[in-house]
C-alpha cells in the first residue's frame, strides 16, 4: 500500500474540508411538495362554497340567503333561544328543516348550533353500504370544551325588538345583544350598542342537505379533469358530491355532500389573528387573491406537511379554528368548532361613509367565510372588549394551559437520535463538562426494538434504567418517543392486543385498517374509544413499559395521523372510528384523543405515585385541536435550519399563544439541514424566548449540541441558556397567569397594547407575560442591531446595562452576535435567580433577586409565583404567589400574599422559608438616593418601626444614555414572606 506523503495527506485534507465547506453552502433547497396536498378547487365542499360566495358577490344586492328562521319555532327560555331554519330548496317544494339552538352563557359567550333534523333522525341513506353513522358529528363538544357553559339566567328576550327579529340582551351588566333576523336568518351582535360581529350578513350560510345520488347516464369525472360544463343551478353542480379522487385515493363519501358554511363580518375591524396552524404574519392575510395576498383560504385538515413552506395557509400539524379581530380598543372573537377539514377565506373591505371623504370617515371591514366538511355548524361568539377578554373566554370554555412541571419550561436537548445510552450519558457528562445547564434529553424513535414502542433496542439501549438514574443524579429528565401507528408484526405484545381487543381504527368496511409508517405496515390505536384509551394508558405503567423510570416522560408524534401511503399523508377520510363516525368528522381532534391516553396513562402509571397526589405529566404533541393545552406542549414540527425558518418561528408562536395554546415552541437550529454557527447562536437566542425550548435535528445532520460549538459561540450560547434559567421563576409565573387566565406567555403588541394601532401587525418582537420584559430575537443574517419598536411613552431599558430608550417609535438596539436585544419596559418588577446550576431542579432552593423597573411615574409592579414545580400540591395551596409594589408616593418596595391558603400553604411556606431574597435592583433609581448607604426592612409580624432592620445599600450613577440604578444588597427577606423596604 502506498503511504502517502504528509504534504499529499495535508492537501487531500484540505480538497476535503473545501468539499465539506461547499457542501454546507449548496445544501439542497428543500421544498413542499404541493401536489400531496389539495388546494381549495381540489377539495370538494371547498370549490363549491366559494364558488356559492361568488354567485352571492355577483348577484350583489339580488342575491338572498335561501335560510328563513321560522318564526312560529322560536321559542327562548332560561339562557336558550331554539327553532327551526328552513332552507328553501330548488328541488323540492319542502323546504329542508335544520334545527337551531343559540345558548347564552354566564361567561358572556354565545353559541349558535345548527343541525339537520333528517341526518339527526337518522332518515338518510348512506352509500357502498357504508357502516358509517348518519347524524352530523356532534361530539367535537366532548373533547374540545370542558366549562363556560352555565346557560345565564340574566339573558332576557328584549321587548322592543323589531318585526321579524328576536333580540336577546346579556351578558353582565346586559351590555351585550344578539339580534336575530328571521328572513334571511341572520345574526348581528352589538356591545354597549355598538355592532361588532354579523352572522350570514354576506348570506353564505349553507347547510349541505342530505339527498340520495340518482345515478344519471353520466360519465364520471376524473381527477384533475376540467369540468367545462355549464352548472344547471348551483345546487345541481354534482360533480363534486359524490366519490372523490386524490392522489391516487378515492374518498366513497357515502353520505354524500354535507359541508357547513356561514360568512361572519367584523364590521370596522382591520385585523385577524389566530387560526393556527400556518406560516407566515400574525395579522392574517386576504385570501382572495391580490397584491400581496394568498389565493387559497387557510386550511385546517392536520397533517404531516414535509418540508413545509413559508407564507402560507396550507395546513399544517395542528388546528385551533380560534379566531380574533382587534381594533383600537376592542377586540372580538369567534370560536368555529368543528373537527372535519375547514378553510376560511379573509376579505378586507375598505368602505366609507362618503366616496368623496377621501379616507376620511372610512373604515375597513373584515369579511370571513368558514367551511367545513361535515359536522354541525357550531360557533361561539365572544365580545370581548380586550383580547385578553377574548382569550380567557375561550379557555374558559377549551380549557386553561396544563401548569407544567418546571423542567418542562427549561432547556430541553433532542435530536434524531442519540445512538446508545451510553451515547446519551456521554451527553449529559458533556453539557456538564462545558458547564452548559439543561433539563431535559430526548429520545427519537431509534431507541425501540425495530420501532416496536414501549420497547428498547436491546443492542443499544441494554440499560435504559441506569441512562434514566444517571440523569435523575442531576434531577434530569428522559422524554421518549411513542407514536400511535403499531407495528404489524406477530409476537409484539402491543400489536397482539390492539388486534384481539379491536381497538385500532377501522377502514371503510369495518376492518382493521392497516397502513405505512416508520416500522412499515403499521395499524393505528383508535383513542376514540374509552376501552382503547384505557388499554394505551396502561401501557405506560412501568411494569408494562419495561425500562421506564420515574423521571421518563412523553413525546406524541405523527399523531395527525401521519400515514405514509395516506392520502395527503393522512388515514382515508372514509375510515371508521369508536362509534363508526367516519374518520372525516373527526380528523382535527385526533392528536388531541392521543395525548388525552396518553396524559391520563401517564397520571396513574404507578399507583403509589397516584395515592401520593400524582406528579404533573409532560406530553409534547406535534397534532393538536382546541383543548390539547390542557395536556401539554406542542412544537412547529419539521423546520428548515435557514433563516426564514427561524424568522417564521416567532409570529407561530404568537398566534398559537393568543390562540389559547402558549406552551408552544419550534425546532431550536432547524430541523433538517445543518445551521452555520451564526444561526446556531442566533437560534438559541430567541429559543430562550420560546415557551417551549427544545433544540432538535434531523438524522443526517451533523451533530450540534452546543458544547460542540467554538469557544466563542459556545460562550454566547450558554449566556443565552443562563438567562433563560435565570429568569425561570418569571417564565414560570407566565405559565401560571396562563394556566389562571389563558394569557399567552409570550405576548405580541396589540395584546399588550391593545389601544396601539401602529403595534398590530408587529410580530418579530414580544413580551414574556406581563413582566415588561420586550424581547426582539436577531433572525437575519449578519444582523449587528435590530429596530425595536416602543409603543408607549414609558421609558424602556436595556436588559444588560441599563441604556435608556424612549418611545412611541422605533429604536435601534445594537445587536452584536453576543446580544439579545432585550429591554425592560418601566413600571415592573421581575424575579429572577441569579446562580448557574447544571439543572433548574438544582435551584429550587436559590435566592432570588428582584430587579425593579421604575416607570415615568416613580412606580413598579411585578409578581413571583412558585411551587415545588412537579406535584399537585399546589392545587391545595402549596405555593408562593407574591405581588410586589414599588410606591413612588412613600418610596418603599413591599411584598405582599395574593395567593389562596390551602391544606398544603404552611407546609410549603416551612419549606421555603430559608429562600430568600438576596439582592434587589432598582433601575432608574431617583438620583436623591444618591448618598444612602442603607435602607430600613420591615417584615410581617415586626412591622412596628423600632423593629425594622437595616440592609446595605448602593447608588450606580448611569454614564452616557444608561440609567441611574441602585442595589439593595442581602434584605435577609424570605422571598415567601410579607416585608417592606423602606428607601426614603
Ligand atoms: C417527525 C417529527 O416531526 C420529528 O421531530 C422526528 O424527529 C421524526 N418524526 C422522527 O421521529
């Protein structure tokens, strides 16, 4: 063998690093394929609602909505309006009845449900002698909504309501008003008088009625064939009813067309928000094409879009059909549930008073259009005024967010796959080694025995009990994969008892329906059915899932379902599930029905744990509908390691986060592809932003745990870490406000402002809860500042060394790569725990230090809630919850008890009661306290002024455009006591 010359070897070396090196730059462009997936005029129910808008819009003022409210029905009584729409048919004489029922709720929510009385009767005939159910889905309520729906008692017929009209007032105070237009039915809501949202206004409501397919001498359409012939009338265009073919699939459809449509007008409002799951701004774009605007409606039909797309109102992973429309000072919103395929159209239509005013007087309206496959048409209406109004009335009826346990909110490190468990101890010694903090390491699917879940790989992973018990020394955590496709393969426990117990899903003629995932022919648990859910939660037991430990918690994915050779990579929409409701009617709320197993699984996998108060579950979900908050966190899926990903990642979560699902976080580095270092640090930066903050990568990428970065990205990383683990305990009371209230955790402008009209569309830049802490990650390359933009006059503060910034405006905030520009809004006050630790388990006994904020006014406010971060506990008092107020007027800083006491409150205070406060910052600190050496503490139970101690006490002037700040050094105050700081 030739032995190559150093000199040759070097060079060979070089070739390959340039090779390498151009690798990395022409790393393939990857793209979604848009041909897996349907566009509107490829779906049905979707070509044929917007073609009926667009014979309303062209008929104009001539067109009227074929649906009647039949007076003589109407009846209303304690909270419940209730009769019967009629829909005027051409062909027949009959009209067709769908029964309508409006509830008044305590909670100032409305709700409008219509149903078709011969599907409800079950007086339809179904096709291919489908087993399918014939009433519309009427369940979506049993997953999605669990309070808020106490009929009010004080929702009062009006007597004064015009002819043909039912007028309701409610809500507290009666500020509030349906009014109910009988023909065309229609519905307008008003709040102190004034209208805010409309029903049918554009009279695109359409209920598809059930008729039986007369089979005509007539060729049938195939896929992608063009239809040229002239429809008879709308209502007689067939070709899109029956059997429907995609991608190779064809839908039997065998109740035939039954989709549910209706227009709502926001009447004066310019901007919507909500909707999730989709790329691109949080204020939603038209969708009716345009400069500018999309071609498509947003679609919401869950499913595993590979390689994603930015920009877009393609579907993706989850749905949350939540949608709210904001003005200056109010906010409204509406809640559309159903769990079939929908879309929705945005129209912004400019009108003015006077065509001559020139823009004086005008206003824009917001026209939406909602369609749906099948189901009920089922809408909430919520009248705010302010989003968070909105937000909380929505979770109140979905449900608040899960308060996690407190490892959840920290650093989580995941890729595809560590390898052993060797691999994975390795890991951990790393990050420990480089002193980097993390909570939390993940488990891809390569750990199973041939991708046979709540299996190990025996040759891999022959320990995973010793893996889990080194992690716990560090109190770490494990979060392992399982998937709800089951290998078909004989002798696999798993599988043999989804078979033999029949609790897989079913195909259209009511067998098990087999398709392709990871481990190849694969069958699908039904977590529909209560016996299936059952079975799947025992699975988790530790005696069952053999290896588990305590401190082993769960990862949901492709729980779309995503099937490999499904049509749109998803289960045929003509499958049968628990209660043969065909899989069409269910398919958004099917991610959801897994966690639900698996969330309840996991709370009695031991029954001493159970008898012990149980520990709050962790499940992370990729497919989610309204309610799966209640369980979790979610994350954006597949993302691209490029730049736009990262950009797109903060209006995602946004939306998600007024969309009632906060705990939410995308791909820290990018899923496929590999980072270069700047994006790598860039990404960690505003992933220490995310409420859910998991950094993960694909198979074939190299790896890239950040201990593996040059010393001075690593350095810039681990800064980012810290801060995130420093400011554990203000993230961790936004998750509580968020558990309390469904306030998002990271809040956009028009939420927090909500009277700003110049913030709305702003979705790159973000509060964490209602700390005042503004963060604007870096998501462009080669950034060194960014433009911030401040929407208040308030004084705002750089995070790090306290320069000054005033608004209303823009500001530029110099951005190096070690920079996170982060500003602290005047007037707050936010906790923090200064000490670095491996883990945050590890500081659960820190002092805390508080950093005071003063607002133009001399004052500041800010609050701390913590518990023990895993039990339940809580839930009988044992927390802390503290207000802290800073007085301009006597210059004093007191804690003060906004907590509920409980069996557990002393217990926990006992505990705590060492944990102090350490050391407070006061930014922009009056400049009279310039020579003051100490300051006066008070606490509870000595408050009588000779027994006040004394704490030490420093004054930092601020050179050029920084703050004047000052400290208060060791108070040798509990940071769960009453006390009182005295600096006057
Ligand atoms: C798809 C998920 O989105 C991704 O995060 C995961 O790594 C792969 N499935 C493999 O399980």
């Amino acid at each position: 063998m030739a032995v190559m010359s150093r000199a040759t070897s070097s060079r060979w070396a070089k070739l390959l690093l340039l090779v390498a090196a151009l690798c990395c730059l022409v790393y393939p462009a990857v793209s979604v394929k848009h041909e897996n997936f349907k566009t509107c005029d490829q779906s049905g129910f979707c070509k044929r609602n917007r073609a009926y808008a667009d014979s309303a819009a062209a008929s104009s003022s001539s067109w009227v909505s074929p649906y009647v409210l039949d007076s003589a029905s109407v009846t209303f009584s304690k909270g419940q309006l209730s009769g019967t729409i009629l829909k005027t048919v051409t062909t027949s004489d009959r009209p067709v009845r769908l029964p309508i029922t409006i509830s008044f709720f305590e909670s100032g929510s409305v709700r409008v449900t219509i149903d078709e009385e011969k599907r409800q009767k079950g007086e339809i005939e179904l096709r291919h002698g489908s087993k399918a159910r014939k009433e519309r889905y009427n369940e979506a309520e049993k997953w999605a909504i669990v309070g808020g729906t106490k009929l009010s008692s004080g929702a009062a017929a009006a007597q004064d309501a015009q002819p043909g009209t039912s007028k309701i007032m409610y809500g507290l105070g009666t500020k509030f008003e349906a009014i109910i237009s009988h023909s065309p039915f229609g519905i307008e809501f008003k709040r102190d008088g004034e209208l805010h949202i409309k029903l049918n206004d554009r009279g695109l409501l359409n209920v598809e009625h059930w008729r039986p397919k007369i089979d005509k001498p007539q060729e049938e359409k195939k896929e992608g064939e063009d239809d040229n012939t002239e429809p008879k009338a709308l209502t007689e265009d067939e070709s899109t009813w029956w059997d429907e073919a995609f991608g190779g699939n064809t839908d039997t459809k065998p109740r035939g067309p039954e989709s549910v449509a209706l227009d709502v007008t926001f009447p004066g409002y310019e901007h919507v928000f909500g909707v999730p799951e989709h790329t691109g701004p949080l204020s939603l774009r038209q969708t009716r094409g345009g400069d500018g605007n999309f071609n498509d409606p947003y679609r919401l039909y869950n499913a595993d879009v590979f390689e994603y797309e930015m920009n877009s109102p393609m579907t993706l992973y989850g749905a949350i059909p939540f949608m709210q429309a904001h003005k200056k000072d109010s906010t409204v919103g509406i809640f559309w549930l159903n769990a079939a395929e929908t879309w929705i159209d945005i129209v912004k239509s400019k009108s003015s008073a006077n065509p001559l005013s020139l823009g004086i007087g005008s206003h824009t309206d917001t026209q939406t259009h909602w369609f749906s496959e099948s189901g009920l048409l089922d809408i909430f209406v919520f009248l705010g005024p302010t989003p968070q109004d909105v937000v909380s009335s929505f979770s109140e009826l979905t449900g608040y967010s899960q308060l996690p346990q407190q490892f959840a909110i920290a650093h989580h490190q995941c890729r595809w796959n560590y390898v052993t468990d060797e691999d994975v101890k390795d890991v951990d010694r790393k990050f420990d080694k480089s002193q980097i903090p993390y909570d939390v390491i993940w488990l891809d699917i390569e750990y199973t025995d041939g991708k046979k879940y709540f299996t190990w790989d025996p040759l891999t992973f022959p320990n995973p009990i010793g893996m889990q018990k080194q992690l716990d020394d560090h109190e770490r955590k494990l979060v392992a994969i399982i998937d709800p496709h089951i290998k078909n393969e004989g002798g696999y426990s798993v599988v043999d008892e989804l078979k033999s117990k029949d609790l897989a899903t079913h195909n259209k003629d009511g067998n098990i329906y087999e398709g392709w995932c990871w481990p190849g022919s694969s069958y699908w648990v039904d977590c529909f059915s209560p016996a299936a859910r059952k079975w799947w939660g025992q699975l988790f037991q530790y005696a069952k899932f053999k290896g588990s430990a305590h401190n082993l918690w769960l990862w949901n994915d492709m729980n779309e379902p995503s099937v490999f050779n499904g049509p749109e990579t998803t289960m045929p929409k003509d499958n049968l599930h628990h209660g043969n409701w065909e899989h069409r009617d269910v398919h958004n709320l099917n991610g959801l029905t897994l966690v639900n197993a698996t969330f309840e699984g996991l709370v009695s996998r031991n029954k001493e744990e159970e008898k012990a108060g149980g520990v709050r579950p962790f499940v992370l979900t990729r497919s989610f509908y309204a309610g799966s908050q209640r369980m979790g966190a979610m994350w954006t899926g597949d993302n691209q390691a490029n730049w736009e990903h990262l950009e797109a990642s903060l209006p995602m979560i946004l939306s998600l986060g007024v969309s009632g699902f906060p705990f939410a976080g995308a791909d820290v580095g990018g899923f496929f592809g590999n980072p270069s270092r700047e994006l790598l640090t860039r990404w960690y930066q505003a992933g220490a932003f995310y409420p859910f903050f998991r950094a993960h990568a694909h198979i074939d990428t190299r790896r890239r745990e950040p201990y593996l970065l040059p010393d001075l990205e690593r350095g810039i990383v681990t800064q980012a870490l810290r801060l995130r683990y420093a400011l554990l305990p203000a993230w961790y009371t936004a998750f509580h406000a968020a558990s309390k209230t469904g306030a998002p955790i990271v809040q956009p402008m028009y939420y927090a402002h909500p009277g700003d009209e110049k913030g709305f569309a702003i979705d790159d830049q973000m509060y964490l809860g209602s700390t005042g802490l503004l963060v604007k990650p870096v998501t462009k390359e080669g950034a060194s500042s960014v433009d911030m933009y401040l929407p208040d006059n308030e004084k705002y503060f750089d995070y790090s060394d306290y320069t000054s910034y005033s608004g209303p405006g823009h500001v530029k905030i110099e951005a190096p790569l070690d920079r996170i520009p982060l500003l602290m809004r005047g007037g707050h006050i936010v906790p923090r725990r200064d000490r670095p630790r491996r883990s945050s388990g590890l500081m659960r006994f820190d002092p805390f230090t508080l950093v005071v904020v003063l607002g133009n006014d001399g004052k500041a406010e800010g609050e701390v809630y913590l518990d023990d971060g895993e039990s339940y506990d809580y839930e009988q008092g044992a927390y802390i919850h503290r207000k802290f107020t800073f007085s301009g007027a006597t210059s004093s800083l007191a804690s003060e008890d906004v907590g509920i006491k409980g069996k557990k409150t002393s217990q926990y205070l006992q505990q705590m009661k060492d944990v102090q406060v350490e050391k407070i910052v006061i930014v922009n600190a009056p400049s009279s306290w310039k020579s003051k050496t100490e300051v006066d503490v008070s606490e509870e139970g000595t408050t009588s002024s000779g027994s006040s101690k004394k704490a030490g006490f420093g004054f930092i002037s601020g050179e050029a455009g920084k703050a004047d700040w000052a400290v208060v050094r060791k108070p040798g105050v509990s940071i769960g006591g009453g006390w009182k700081i005295s600096f006057a």
